[in-house]
RNA sequence: GGGCCCGUAGUGGAAUGGUUAACACGUCGCUCUCACACAGCGAAGAUUCGCGGUUCGAUCCCGCGCGGGCCCACCA
C-alpha cells in the first residue's frame, strides 16, 4: 500500500475505520501475561459538544494510553459520559416546557443520547483509542445502582446523614447549591447605618440587608475595639426593641461600618459561623422562594426581600432610626447558573462528612503520585479550609435517586435495601415500612459529583467482580482538569478511599485550559471561541494532536495558537515527502535484513542520534513531558534527518554504479530504521501519520501494537557525531557560500580547502556528492574551510 | 487577606549553575536542485522584568521589588 499523496482527512477515516474493525485498541480480559494500565477517563459533561480544552485535556491521556500500549501494557481505556446537570434540565424544559418529572426524565435522557452520539464521533474523529466496549453513562439504572449501593456504604459507615442544616440556596431555582455551584459577583449596594439602643443610648450598627432584621439574634463587636470594649453590657435592644445579646467575637472587623455587627440567621456565612460558635437561636428570615416569613408584628410576611427592604427603611427613617446609608462596592456569592444571587436558607438535606476527614484525604491525595507536583497543594488547600460537610442532595430531576423511605410523620428516613437498587422512584414512590407506616421514597437527587466520583469503582465493576476490580483498580492513572481538584479529584478521593482504604489511582495528571489566541477565556460572549469541529477540517486530527502536545507545561492555560496548528500540518507534510523519499529509495530492499552491510560514517551518526532521540523522548513520554517529546522528534527528523542525512544517502541509492551497491544498501537500512522508528516515537502524538507510513512498509500490523523503540546503546557514536557534525558545518558553509553568490545549490564548487582535526576519509565522499566540491584540499588542524 | 504559578527576540514559547540562549510563526534576501514552494538555503532580531545575595561563574538557586495569571477566602 503506497503512501499517500496528500495527508487529510479522508487518511485519517480510513485509519480510524481500520483500528474499530481490527479491535486495535481493545483491552484483554483474559491475557494475564502484560500488566494492566487503567485509565479513569473524565466522562465529559453531555453538553452536545467538545471544546478545546476537552481535545487538550483527553489528547494528554490518549498520548499516554497509547505510549503504554506501545510499552507492553494491557490498557484499560474506557470513556464514559456525565449526563445528569442542571444544564440539560434549563435546555430541555426551555425546548418541550415543564413536565411532569418522569416524562421530564424520559426526555432528558433522550436528549442526552443524541448529545453523547455527536460527542463520542467528535472523539473518534479526533482518534481517541478509547475501547469503546467499555463506554458508560452516568444517567443509566447500572450506573445508578453503583452510585446508590455507594452511598448506602457510606451511610452504613455513619458517613451520610440527613440534617436540617444552612445550606447554599438558589430562591429562583428553589434548590440547594453546593459552595462549588456558585460564583462571586461584585456589585455596588447601600450600606445602612442603623441605631439600635444600648442600655438607653443608641448604639450604631452597619448592614446591608436591613430586611433580615426580624432575624436579629445577637449584636456583635471586636473585643479589642477600645470604643465597645468596656461597655459591660450584655444586652442590646434592636431597632424593632427586640432584646438580642451583645457578644465580643474577634471576627468582627473593626474598621467596617461603626465596628457592630447585627447577626442574623442567615444573611451570610459569616452569620451561620457566629450561629453556631454562641449557639444562637435560630429564626428562619425567608423561605425557599426567597420571601419574609416570621416578621411577626411587623407584618412583612410575603414580601421579598428588596420590597420588604424598602419598607423597613422608610419605617427606620420615619422612626429617626435610620441615621445614614452609603454606597459600597460588594461582592455576592451567585447560582453559577442563573445568576441570582444565593442565600443560606435552613433545610433538611443530605450530608457526607468531609470536615472530619479532610487530614485522611489529604493523607489519601499523598499516596499519589501528582504531575505537575504542586498541583496536591490545590486539593490540601481546600480540603484544610472546608468547613462544613459536603451536601449531597439537590432538589433537581434529572439525576440519580438517593436512595432513601421518608416516613413523613416523623421525618425518620430507612435506608433502601440492596434488593430494591437501582432506586428509582417513578417506579415505586412509597412502600409500606417496617412498623406498618407509610414511606414515600426520597425525591431529592444526588449533586452530580456524587455520580462521577466514583468512576475508578464503576470502571472497576465494584462491587461484585472482585477479580476485575482487582485488576484495574486503583487506576493506573487519573488525567483531569487542574481547575477541578477540588472537586473531582477531591471528592473522588474522598469516597473511593472511604469504600475500599485505597486511593483510588497511583498518579494524576493535571492538565490546564486553553485560551483565545488573545490569551483571554474562550467564551460565547467574547465570540472568540474555536470549534474543534473546524479545525479537524482545516488541518487534520493529527494537527490537532500535535498542537495538544506542543502546547507545553502541564496544569497551565496557554492560548490557543494558530502558528502551532501550522507548524504541526508543515510538519505532517514534511514527513509524508520523507517517508515517500524512503519508499522509493527502499523499493528494492528487504528491511528485515541485519545490519551486516559496512555502514558509513554518515550512517553510523544518524544512527547514533536516533539512539539518542529514542532515550530522550521515551524519558519525556514517561514523565508526560509530551511538548519535550514532540519537539526532540521533529527537530531531529526534520533537521538531521532531512536537511543532511537524506541529503548525504542521495546519491548512493541513485547512483549504486558508482558509490557502491553495498553502500546503497547501508543507506536504506540506515534510512529505513530512523523514520520508522521515528514513526513509533510519533505513533501516540501521530497515530494516522504513523499508521500510514508503517503500514506501508508493514501492511496488516499496526504500529500501535508495535513494540516501543529501544535506545541501542552500542550505535552510540561519538566519534561518528564529531566527524558529521564537521561535515555538516562543511556543507553548511558551502551552502552559504553559494547563497552569497545567488548561485543555486546544485552548482559546482570547483576548490576547497579543509583542515580538520582528524583524517576526513570518512567523510570526504559527502563533502564531494552532496556539497558538490570537486577537489578538496585537506590538512590536518583546526576547524577551517575556505572555498574557490 | 491566604495559597500556587509565571515574567526569555515582534509574537508564541523550550532549555541550562559554565563556550555563539532552542525551535516555530512573522520579517528580509536567494533558490522551483529529480521527497517536499505546506519546501530548501541563508540573514536580521534577546542587557533571559529590576535590584541585591549565594557562587570562581546565574537567565537558572535565594531574598526583596515591580508586573501578569489561576485558585481560595472575604466585612455584616
């Protein structure tokens, strides 16, 4: 099978079409003869399709997969798909409107199939050598079941708890958030100075939201505050003559507002920390949409909290209480989703308890190894600042069921039994309980991190092949996003350790984001986003791929760069002319052949240096160096290969007559080996590019099932690199020599003379052929040419 | 406020405790030489952010400063 003429697409679909039906990629159950290199894939949120940071980040552990392969591994690559997000609920009730939730479900998933179809062909065409055999979604009742037998582990171990406890609430969605669904917004708003009454003189305090005032339960100030210090009162009376404690805390910032503090339950965060550390009554302030509830005499039930604000400081105003406001910049946490701002609100969710064990995740995390290393500091961070545990449940649809009865009555919740997973109560919403009482089966959803972050188990078929598990798990590796340590790696780290006492995978590789070319954030705003889509069909997967590689340092965002997606097609380009050249030149020569030909000195250097270049870039492959290994590759095919050494064979393969059929033979086994082998070293960066020209020398093997190169320790060469490096410099110089001249290359030196520091009989064949130097001068001594 | 990362030719970016600091894109010449003009050959272009320190020697190590970026926290 001749090389092709022009690499493109259709290259690529041929190979891609090859791979699936040779089950090049498949994983090996049976065969215990090679180790196991599992990968935890991240299943990419189902959001119809991949961006640029999707193809960077899956084109690093595709590199891996296939470089382990290559190394003798058995690899367990499966890829599967996170489905169930608040997403995909706005898009399909903005597409068919609000439906009952089964029929929501139903169309939801629907939705989400075409969705994985476009994305998992975007992945192909990118060359992914996923096994797709082993692809999963977390919106399947197996998947359910994994996730559902988890979390009844867990509660087993006293991990989860049902609680009344503040949570992150979005009014407009009515559903609890966890701290990671929201972002900050800052904003300008008022602040009020407001005069409270302590022990009949007026005491001011500063607040923003006035409305929660009715929520009043302690009055708060600094106990190094020389102006509230000695004050030896310890009660306050609020403006509505509510008596509150005063109560010193050291939290209190002096320098904000009057240094007194009204503390609510729930304004913010910082009120619920004071709730708790002086246990303060709690008065629920708003309800779930956001609306005044408990305003008792001031009669502001209902309203939501901007009227009811407006209200209350007309009646402060009215009252002389209100003594000034002022404009200040804020800043506000936001559901990430809507936009609208959070408040805490009192709620009976779902807990796992982190708080607890965050020493033994981050014991868990240093167990793994990290690349790039600093990016466990990421997760300590925030495992050491997490405060409180981590809420589960979410008032959402489209997600797996916790499986848990609710007795109504008395609020007690009954695990489900294993027997009745997967859980799922469009089935069977109530049963009757142990005590004869009627249980309605939990309506909460889980929060879509408690679906992915058990992918080494599921991958694993935890619980019940133990053999399996056994094999694949912990992962070999988990490749992901920097930007989600803190949650996926966190919480993955978290549960898998706490269900099996094992990290869940030996090494994490960290990747980072890519920018516009401008070195801002990809967005549909900005409309500087880059469609993978586009670039597949302006320059190729395999352009792709070595842009992916190139773009360099792990875990940090680079933009993305068109110069690179050029560089890498030139030099796709590049090798197809060379491996065309070769093929040509090998036509009438059987590579299996040993190397008994005496090779020349030429020879013995381009074999030296690709000796040189397989233990660099196996070195880099081994530490994810990919940018190293890429561009050690194309640096020595394209400028030692190239430029000289198939300059140097020319005229042996064209002209045997007169430089010798042995010779010739030498230079196409020389030839032959460095750009297949160059081809190999390519092959997990490459894998179409590779596949084309070694199956055109090998027709029927894959190169991807070829054994990775080894150095060849003895082909090292110094004396060889010395004397090439000479010729080089030598050709070099007549190449400028004649550029000086605006002669063209192939004209005709008629006289040089050369001193060298060692004998050039070895060399002076290419000084003649290549640099086309008729009579060399030559004498031993110093580095010198000069031409006539 | 805390943590982390970074500052190298016009641009993007490697590498290194030690001779002229890669490579690519771009620029400027020359060449369509039988693999390749998506090319070849050559040229120009850098006080490696600043200041100190360690060292025989620093772009690289340390400190400070200046300037970017990311993550986290955040004041009622």
């Amino acid at each position: 099978m001749p090389i092709c003429d022009r690499y493109g697409r259709s290259v690529e679909e041929k190979w891609q079409e090859w791979w699936e039906k040779s089950g090049t990629y498949n994983f090996s159950e049976s065969d215990a003869s090679k180790p196991v290199y599992s990968i935890d894939t991240p299943p990419p949120f189902t959001s119809g399709e991949l961006h640029m940071g999707h193809v960077l980040s899956y084109s690093y552990f595709d590199f891996v997969a296939r470089y382990k392969r290559m190394r003798g591994y058995n690899v367990y690559y499966p890829q599967g798909w996170d489905c169930q997000g608040f997403p995909t609920e706005v898009k399909v009730e903005s597409k068919y409107g609000r439906k009952p939730p089964k029929e929501f479900r139903q169309l939801c998933a629907k939705w989400t199939e075409e969705f994985i179809a476009k994305m998992r062909a975007q992945m192909k065409a990118l060359g992914f050598s996923a096994d797709w055999r082993y692809e999963y979604r977390t919106m399947d009742p197996s998947y359910h079941k994994k996730v559902q037998l988890s979390i009844l582990e867990m509660h087993k171990k006293g991990l989860i708890y049902r609680s009344e406890h503040p949570v992150y609430w979005c009014t407009n969605c009515v559903s609890a958030l966890a701290k990671t669904d929201t972002e900050d917004v800052s904003r300008e708003t008022e602040l009020h100075y407001v005069s409270f009454s302590l022990g009949g003189k007026p005491l001011l305090i500063a607040t923003t939201r006035p409305e929660l005032m009715h929520a009043c339960v302690a009055v708060a100030y600094n106990p190094s505050d020389e102006r509230y210090a000695k004050l030896g009162e310890t009660k306050v009376e609020t403006a509505f003559g509510k008596q509150v404690p005063l109560i010193p805390d050291s939290d209190v910032d002096k320098e904000f507002g009057t240094g007194v503090v009204m503390v609510c339950t729930f304004g913010d965060k910082q009120d619920i920390i004071w709730m708790y550390k002086h246990k303060l009554p709690v008065i629920r302030a708003i309800d779930e949409h956001g609306r005044l509830i408990n305003t008792g005499e001031m009669g502001l039930d209902g309203l939501k909290c901007g009227e009811a604000r407006a209200k209350i400081l007309e009646r402060l105003k009215a009252e002389g209480k209100l003594v000034k406001s002022a404009k200040i910049q804020q800043v506000v946490k936001v559901h990430d989703r809507c936009k609208k701002p959070v408040e805490f609100l009192l709620s009976m969710q779902w807990f796992a308890k982190i708080t607890e064990k965050s020493e033994e995740i981050i014991d868990y995390a240093k167990k793994i190894k990290w690349t790039p290393s600093f990016g466990i500091q990421y997760l300590i961070d925030w495992a050491r600042y997490v405060e409180w545990d981590w809420v589960i449940s979410r008032q959402r649809v489209f997600g797996t069921p916790l499986p848990f009865w609710i007795d109504q009555k008395t609020g007690k919740a009954y695990p489900a039994e294993e027997s009745e997973l997967p859980f799922n109560p469009d089935l069977r919403p109530t049963k009757i309980g142990p005590d004869g009482q009627i249980l309605h089966a939990e309506s909460s959803t889980c929060d879509c991190w408690v679906d992915s972050s058990i992918t080494p188990l599921v991958i694993g078929r935890w619980p019940e092949d133990k053999a399996f598990l056994s094999r694949v798990y912990p992962a070999s590796l988990r490749p992901q996003g920097v930007e989600i340590v803190r949650t996926w790696a966190f919480y993955t780290i978290y549960r898998c350790s706490q269900l099996t006492s094992q990290a869940p995978f030996k090494e994490i590789l960290l990747n980072g984001n890519v920018l516009a070319p401008d070195g801002k954030k990809m967005s549909k705003s900005l409309g500087n986003i880059i469609s993978p889509d586009k670039l597949l069909t302006d320059y190729s997967a395999d352009a792709i791929r070595q842009w992916a590689a190139l773009s360099g340092a792990m875990a940090k965002d680079r933009p993305f760069s068109y110069q690179d997606m050029q560089y890498s097609k030139s030099f796709i380009n590049k090798v197809v002319n060379a491996a065309k050249l070769v093929e040509k030149a090998c036509a009438d020569f059987d590579g299996s052949e040993a190397p008994r030909f005496s090779l020349r000195m030429v020879d013995r250097w381009i074999l030296s240096r690709l000796s040189g270049i397989v233990s660099k870039a196996t070195e880099s492959f081994e530490g994810f160096q990919f940018h190293q290994a890429i561009k050690i590759v194309q640096d020595f095919f394209w400028h030692e290969f190239c430029d000289f050494y198939l300059e140097y064979a020319k005229h042996r393969i064209y002209q045997p007559e007169i430089y010798g059929h042995e010779s010739k033979r030498a230079a196409q086994y020389a030839m032959r080996r460095v750009l297949l082998e160059c081809c190999q070293l390519l092959a997990p960066i490459t894998p179409h590019l590779s596949e084309e020209i070694w199956q055109s020398f090998r027709p029927g093997q894959s190169i991807h099932l070829s054994s990775w190169p080894e150095s060849k320790s003895h082909e090292a060469d110094p004396e060889a690199e010395e004397q090439v490096e000479f010729l080089n410099w030598v050709v070099s110089q007549a190449r400028q020599h004649k550029a000086d001249r605006k002669q063209p290359l192939n004209s005709e030196i008629s006289h040089a003379s050369i001193s060298a520091p060692f004998p050039i009989s070895d060399i002076e064949e290419e000084i003649h052929a290549t640099a086309r130097i008729k009579v060399i001068n030559y004498a031993l001594g110093s580095k010198s040419v000069s031409f006539a």
